[in-house]
C-alpha cells in the first residue's frame, strides 16, 4: 500500500490546506456570480430631438411607402402618400406609445389602444382623434431633403 506524500489536509498549491482554497473561491465564485447577473442591460441610445436631418433625395421615397431607417436614431418615419415625402413622429398623442408602422396594412398601429393611422400620420380607427406629428420634408437648394426637428416637435 502506498502513502500519500501529502497529508489528506493539505493541497499541493503552496502547503495551503483545502478549507482556506475553499473559503477563498466559495466568496469570489458568489461575487463573480452576482457580477454577471446583475449586469446592466445595453442602453440604447437616445433620440436626437433637434437640428437638421439630411433624409437625402426625393426618390428614395416612392409613393405609398413609409422608411423607418431614421427612427432608432431621430424618432422619425419618412412617408409618401402621393409624392410629397412627410416626415411623421410615431408618436400616440392619447397614450404616449411609439406607434409601429404595418407594412401589410399600410398605416401606423397603437400597440396600446389599437388606434390606426394612414401614411401622414391622420387617424383612422379607435379612440385616438389626434394626428401624428407630421411636416413635409423640406428641399434644400441642393435637391436633397431635410427636416428640422425643432420644427416638428414644436407642432
């Protein structure tokens, strides 16, 4: 039979014993643990509310269309109705929710109240009777459209 040639108490890192190795990981484990669980989620960033957008040309928005790409970053929806680009704040006057653009439907839905809206932003259906903030893109001597933000939030 063999002999350990380290005491059962004793780990080989160092001569320190088992119960120390554990008091230390044991505590680091537990904070390491509600580090990574109590981890803040991403915030993301905020809407830019005022100054002047730059939406490029009049033929990136063709008639009966809504471009969202502008609504993470300034709030806004760019639509078409019928050939004069309006930039739209999805915004329910009622609740205060973001409203959602419906492809399929072609208009703005309320998530909260089902409220519709058509592509300028005109209410349609349900108990909200206030428009969408709505201004026509403005045309710049360079023939590319913008918007002033200023101008839309004062509405």
């Amino acid at each position: 039979m063999f002999k350990a040639a380290v005491p059962s108490d004793r780990c080989v890192v160092r001569g320190t014993s088992r119960k120390k190795l554990w008091a230390m990981a044991v505590p680091g484990a537990v904070i390491a643990f509600f580090l990574f669980a109590c981890q803040q989620p991403e915030k993301k960033p905020e809407v830019i509310t005022t100054g002047l957008v730059d939406l490029g040309p009049a033929s990136n928005y063709h008639a009966g269309t809504a471009d969202t790409r502008f609504l993470e970053r300034y709030g806004i929806v760019v639509t078409n109705d019928s050939g004069t680009p309006v930039v739209v704040r999805p915004i329910c006057a009622k609740d205060g929710a973001v409203v959602n653009w419906d492809q399929k439907k072609g208009e703005f839905v309320c998530p909260k109240d089902d409220s519709t809206f058509d592509l300028l932003g005109r209410p349609l259906h349900g108990p909200s009777k206030v428009p969408l903030r709505a201004l026509p893109a403005e045309r710049g001597i360079d023939g590319e459209l913008r918007i002033d933000l200023a101008k839309l939030n004062a509405l």
